[in-house]
C-alpha cells in the first residue's frame, strides 16, 4: 500500500538529489520550483538538462541525508520488502 508524501520529505531524504543524479546520465532532472518565501514546493516536473551531476559538497549531502534516512528507516523498509 502506498500513501501520498509531500514533495518536501522526498527532497530532505536525500531520494531527489539520488534520483537526479541517475537522471542526469540520461540529461534529465526532475526540477522543484519553491515557494521564495515559504520554501514550500509549488511544482514539480520532469526536464532535460544540459548538466552532468552535481557538486562534491552537493554530493557529500546527498549521502548525509540518504545514510540518515536509510538509517532511520531500514528495519521498516525490510518489513515492507519481506510482506
């Protein structure tokens, strides 16, 4: 069963910079547009790009966040993977 998340978790999870960095092999990217105010997302869509990955520090966050995530959900993950 899944649930609808808000864009913003999928972002602070690490899962769109990883996402992302699988897309641009193919020069593509799915593009967020906030909110300047707020920093809530607004949009969301698919967009060829011209760029080929990120920054090292970009990276280097991306792998902070996905490693906390991962870390902090594993034993539900591996519940889901075995029902």
């Amino acid at each position: 069963m899944t649930n609808g998340n808000a864009w913003t978790e999928f972002r602070e999870t690490g899962l769109l910079w990883f996402i992302n960095t699988i897309l641009h092999l193919f020069g593509w990217a799915i593009a967020v547009e906030l909110d300047e105010q707020t920093g809530e997302v607004i949009s969301c869509y698919p967009k060829r790009c011209n760029y080929r990955g990120f920054t090292v520090d970009c990276n280097t966050q991306g792998y902070i966040r996905l490693s906390k995530y991962l870390q902090e959900n594993i034993d539900e993950l591996v519940k889901e993977a075995e029902s």
